[in-house]
C-alpha cells in the first residue's frame, strides 16, 4: 500500500504540473547557456582572485580621475563608470590592476531577456510569478516521492547508486538519470521556491541603511589609499560595487558594497564609519540566485542545463512507463469461472505481463480456456485445473505493488478443487533479494491442502529468454501441452542436437525401478553437474529433462522407470553401444557452488546424478554433506562403492541414507529433522543447500526447513532462497 501512495501520488503531481514543468525546462535550458556565453566574454583579468582593493582602487584611480564607481559582476568583469579626463563618459570593462579598457558593455541580448521575463513570470505578471513558483513546489514534491520510490526499489538509502536490472529504456534511464540528476534537481526547486517567496515578500528582509556620525568622521591621520587596512583585507572578488567620493571633502567618503553587507571608509584616514552586515535572508536569496541561475560558475550553469534537459525526459519517460503499465490490462477471452487455466501476475513496472501474456496466448490459441490476471485479484476459480504464477519482486523482497494482497487472499479463498500450480520468478542476481517474493508465494502454495506442485519453481535472471524458455520446456512436458518462448521475447535459438553414445546402463530390475546410464559426447561438450539432458524419445516437439552429473567425460543420469513413461521407457530400453540424438541445457543456477563455506546436497533416487558429479568434481574438498533416500537398499548399493572412496579421498564429509521400504522405513526429511542445529548453523554462515529429485521428496523438505529457518535463524525460508543459499532442481 506503502508503494502504491508513493507511485499514485508522484504520477499524480507529473500529471497536474507537466505542461508548466515543460516550459520551465526548456527555458531553463536555455536560460543555463548565457552564464556560459557571457562568461567566454575576454573581459576578466588573469590574477582577478589575488587582487585587493589596495591594489586596484588607487591605480583606477589615478588612470581615470573622474571615476565614480565600479562594479564586479557574476562573471569577475570589472565595469568602471564615471568620466575620462576630457569629460566624455566612462563605461567599459577594465583590468583592475592598470586601467587598461577590456571591452565595452554590450546590451544585453534581446532573445536572454524575452526567455527570462518568460521563465520567471509567463508574461502573467504576478499571478505568472505564483504559477512558476507553484511549479518549482511540485517539482520538489515529484523529487521527493520519486526518490522514495528509487529507494524502495533499491532495497534501501545504502543501496542507492548500487546497480539496477535494465528492464527497458524508459524505466531504466528514469532511475538512472533521476540518481545522477537528484541534487541539482532539488536545488533548483528549493531555490526556484524561495525567489518565488523573496519576490512576495515572504521572506523578511529588512534594508538597513548605513548610519553615519558626521561629526565623529576625522581628517588625521592622512594616509594613502593604498595603506588603508580595509583595503589591504579585502579583496576585489569579495566586492559587488565601490563608489569612489565625489570630492575630497572628508564627509565623502568610500562606500564598499561587500557580497556580506555594506561598509563606508573614510578617503582620509580609511577608518571604517559605518559596517552594516545584510540579513541573513539577503545572503540566501543572493546564493539562491546564483544556484538557480548557474550565473557564479559556468560549470554549474551546464549542470543545470543537463538537469533541465533530465526533466523533460522523465516527462517522457514517466508517461511511457504509465502507459506500459496500462497497456498490462488484458482482456480475457474466457471470465474466471469457465476458465481451465488461470494465470497470475505479479509485476510493478509491467515488464512480467509479456512473458504471461505469452503463455496466455498459446493457450487461447491452443483451444484452452485461459484467464489472466494479476495476484491481487486472486479469487475461487470454479473450474480451474493449472495455476500459473508470474511474478517479480520489488523493494526489500516485497511484494510487487499489485501483488501486495495475495497472502491474504490466498487465506481467504481455498480452492474447492485441487490445482496443479507452477511459479516462475523473474528478477536480477544485481539485487541480494533475488525472486524472494515468488520464493514466498512459493512456500504459501506448497501450504495449500489443494496445490499441488506441477514442476520445481523456476526463475529467470534479467529476462532471460534461455531461462524462461527451461521453465516452458518442463511446465509444458509435465502439462502436457506445448508451449514455447515466443520469438516476440527473442528466444535464444536452440542449438544443433548432440549425438550421445550409450557407453553403460544397469537396467532397472521392476517397472518402478531406479536405472542408471552412462552417456558420452563424440568430442569436447561444454557440461557441467547441475545441467539439464533433453531427449526427444519419439522425434518430436516433446521433450524430456534430466538433471546431468558428469563423471571423468561421461554424463551420468539417474532415472525412475515410469509405467508407460515416455522419457524413463526409452532410455531404459536403450543398450551400451546406442546413440541418441538430445541437447544439453545449462543450469547455471544449479552448479556447485565453489565459493561456498559448506555444502548440504539433498536428493532421493532420481536427484542423485548431479551430486556424484560434483562430488566427484569436488578437488578445492569445500565441506560437503550428502543426505539421500531410496526405497531399498539395492538401490543404494549402486553408489555406496563410488561415495566411500570420494569419502575417503575428503571430496565429501559425511553420507547420510534413508530407507523408506525396508528396516526403520526413514524418509530424507527425517535425517534433516535430526540434523536440524548442523542445517541451521550452515545456513547461518552462508553455507549452500541443494536439492535435487521429486517435488514431493521436495515440499516435505522444504517445509521442514521452513520451520528450522523460523526457530533457529529467526529468517525466514525465502530468505535463503532469495540470497541462493538454497538451490532446487526437481521435478
């Protein structure tokens, strides 16, 4: 709800202020161009910053004896004014040290002044003034919230200028450039806001004038010019205006206007007879002029130019970003109460939509009864047989804005009739919470006494088409139904098919049995443990997944012989000697972890491949923990051999097996419920958990865990699995 405030109330301030903000931009854009044009003017002497008052005021002086007064303006020119020797008028930029004329003063430019009367006042006048100063309000409040929003997306103020996930142009170059253009951005706002109040006298300051005691003012000592104390002290880039006596009576006198207030200096003596400093209110409107107009440096003047130009792209960018978010609105072809499948969505800049839209379609166009919506309008679904879940995360692991209310409604709506669900997370490794809401969306579903687990949960790294296209390939083997990634995602193409030689297979010895195979490649294949092996038992679009472990330069599957199974009859039928024809698929996300502290490997029959291979690939002998189950001992006995030498050898540190139909009858979770403070502490410490086998081996475990997260972390579950720290590949 937090989210939705912020994000509804930015939209809204952009919405009400951006014809005014547009106008404001652009001139203020060019507006930063003339502090920079002016200051490219050849008028400002080489050692202007080490000049004093004590060098400058007497060699003006005796150049031109009927000066008058000089003034410094924003750019360091020194403008003399009063009359040469002749009589003729003096006006013209002068080197302070000799005299020397500069230049004379140009009038101003036409085109400047018109675009200045235009940025402060739009010609209204005093209501144009409000309007301006209105707008500089709202921009600072557009800043404010959208600086929330860039922090909540950002998982905290610390994470502030930490890399983001390139989703797509508009929304990636918004929060980009809105970091890098933040403080100049809200230094034009509040000082835009305080002219604005100067200008209607809402700041108070009061003009104190000099007050002088005439008949105080002495006449000794005499002393030079060049010999007064305060000309010695001051320098000439700390003065905005001198006016020189007008005669040498010792009632006229030097007046100094300092950029701190206002002294006079006897021309005799140079006693100082009147010091009056300026409010500090004077003092901030002065430095608010020059921050907000670039006119001090011209360095600060391009800044504001680049942030002016940052405003009218975040106009752009934010109104294509809305309509993105609005095109998301899908119209449903079948309502949610005819519909077989239903798909949720949960997405906070809409870039999620696309990829379930995808799926959406295929099933429309497949003859399917498909409904798809976002997760907060979750509800009963009468006839629905698959769930589908598309979501990403946003903030510290939160939910997505339209995706806050599903916990609570997944309480309140159970399901009558069971579903058979799918999660897919989409996210970016750049962030630590990495899917941790679809990991928590996840875990509630496995809770549900109506879902059941279609296939292991999926993610999808910065919009991976390789990856979204894995999650296609195994949702559609177990659903039956095919669907692809979509050329409109720009897949990655699926590489040529590997020829694969059978070179040893112990078949399975009942029609439940577990079997394993030996595979090798022609040549030098690129697989690790952890990669997927897809085969096309009958040459067609249906594909099968296995978890690979690779052993020396073979590949190594286990397998549970299915009843009438595709995948498990054909490559139980297979023979040392045959060749099949299949795909490797990386799994980047299953592979050894080899930076870790400890390793926990969790797997029933089926899920054991991947881990021989690591184990067996284990050299660095990071601390490993194998936890196995199987339905006999036999099944067992095939590995036993080949885990007590890797033992001995240290590549792994203890082998815990459970048996479910013989002697004590244990399951996996059993051992893990025993090992419960080891599981804790390692997770504590960073350590890494990998499951590899049958979803239901998984649920059992994951519950498990879930509650040793909770009594003995005091972390939750998704936690781990958004830091990837546990790591699953079942099926």
């Amino acid at each position: 709800m937090t989210i939705s405030i912020w994000r509804y109330s930015h939209l809204a301030l952009a919405l009400s202020s951006f014809i005014l903000l547009i106008l404001a931009a652009v001139t203020g854009v060019i507006l930063a161009f003339q502090p920079v044009a002016e200051k490219m003017q050849p008028y400002q002497a080489e050692q202007f910053n080490s000049v004093t008052l004590a060098q400058s005021l007497p060699a003006l002086r005796k150049a031109y004896p009927g000066i008058s007064e000089i003034t410094i303006d924003a750019n360091h020119f020194v403008k003399a004014s009063g009359s040469y020797a002749n009589g003729k008028k003096l006006l013209a930029y002068v080197d302070p040290l000799t005299g020397r004329v500069l230049g004379i003063p140009d009038k101003k430019s036409d085109f400047f002044e018109w675009v200045t009367a235009f940025h402060r006042s739009l010609f209204l006048h005093g209501m144009g003034r409000f309007f301006v100063g209105l707008t500089a309000f709202l921009l600072l409040l557009i800043t404010v919230s959208g600086t929330i929003l860039i922090i909540q997306r950002q998982r905290g103020v610390k994470r502030f200028f930490t890399r983001i996930a390139k989703d797509n142009f508009a929304q990636y170059y918004h929060v980009v450039l809105g970091r890098l253009s933040l403080i100049p951005i809200i230094i034009i706002a509040l000082s835009g806001i305080y002219l604005s109040f100067a200008r209607f006298g809402l700041v108070s300051s009061p003009n104190k004038l000099p007050e002088i005691d005439f008949d105080a003012i002495r006449s000794e000592p005499k002393k030079k010019a060049e010999e007064f104390a305060i000309f010695k002290q001051t320098k000439l880039s700390d003065v905005e205006s001198v006016e020189f006596p007008f005669s040498e009576d010792v009632e006229d006198y030097y007046t100094l206007k300092l950029k701190t207030g206002e002294v006079a200096v006897n021309q005799i003596t140079g006693d100082i007879i009147s010091d009056v400093k300026y409010p500090t209110a004077v003092l901030i409107t002065n430095l608010s002029l020059d921050l907000h107009t670039g006119r001090a440096n011209s360095i600060w003047a391009i800044i504001l130019a680049l942030a002016s130009a940052n405003i009218l792209f975040f106009i752009y960018s934010g109104f294509a970003i809305t309509l993105k978010r609005r095109a998301n609105r899908t119209r449903n072809k079948y309502n949610v109460h005819e519909s077989k499948f239903i798909i949720l969505v949960g997405s906070e800049n809409g870039n999620t939509f696309s990829f379930a839209r995808s799926v959406h379609r295929q099933l429309i166009k497949a003859g399917e009864k498909s409904f798809l919506t976002e997760l907060n309008r979750y509800t009963v679904f009468s006839k629905a047989e698959y769930l589908l879940v598309f979501t990403a995360t946003y903030g510290l692991g939160d939910a997505p804005t339209n995706a806050a209310k599903f916990a609570n409604l997944l309480a309140k709506f159970p399901q009558q009739q069971s579903l058979k669900y799918s999660v897919l997370g989409f996210g970016s490794h750049a962030y630590p919470d990495f899917c941790k809401f679809a990991f928590e969306v996840s875990n509630l579903l496995s809770h549900q006494d109506w879902a059941v687990p279609l296939i292991d949960m999926h993610t999808v790294n910065d919009r991976s088409p390789a990856e979204f296209g894995l999650w296609t390939e195994a949702w559609s083997q177990q659903a039956g139904i095919s669907i692809e990634a979509l050329t409109e995602l720009h897949p990655v193409k699926a590489k040529n098919l590997e020829e694969l030689s059978v070179t040893a297979i112990a078949h399975a010895e009942h029609e439940s049995g577990l079997f394993t195979i030996s595979l090798k490649a022609k040549g030098n294949l690129r697989v690790a443990s952890g990669d997927l092996l897809v085969i096309y038992p009958e040459n067609d679009h249906r594909e099968r997944l296995y978890s690979i472990g690779v052993i020396g330069k073979e590949i190594r599957l286990s397998v549970r012989l299915h009843l009438g199974g595709l995948g498990s009859g054909f490559l139980n039928r297979l023979k040392p000697g045959d060749k099949i024809q299949a795909k490797i698929v990386s799994n980047t996300h299953f592979h050894f972890p080899e930076k870790a502290s400890e390793v926990v490997m969790i797997s029933n029959g089926t899920g054991i491949a991947p881990f021989l291979g690591m184990i067996s690939a284990n050299t660095g002998k990071i601390s490993c923990h194998l936890y196995c189950g199987f339905r006999d001992k036999v099944s067992f006995e095939r590995y036993q051999r080949f885990l007590d030498s890797n033992k001995a050898a240290g590549q792994v540190l203890s082998i815990n097996v459970a048996i479910s139909r013989e002697g004590q009858r244990e399951y996996v979770y059993n051992l893990i419920e025993k090992d419960a403070d080891r599981i804790a502490a390692i997770l504590g410490k960073g350590g890494v958990m990998m499951i590899c086998g049958s979803l239901s081996m998984q649920k059992d475990v994951m519950e498990l865990l879930e509650t040793i997260c909770q009594t003995r972390t005091n972390k939750s579950l998704s936690f781990y699995q958004s830091h990837d720290q546990i790591r699953t590949d079942c099926y």
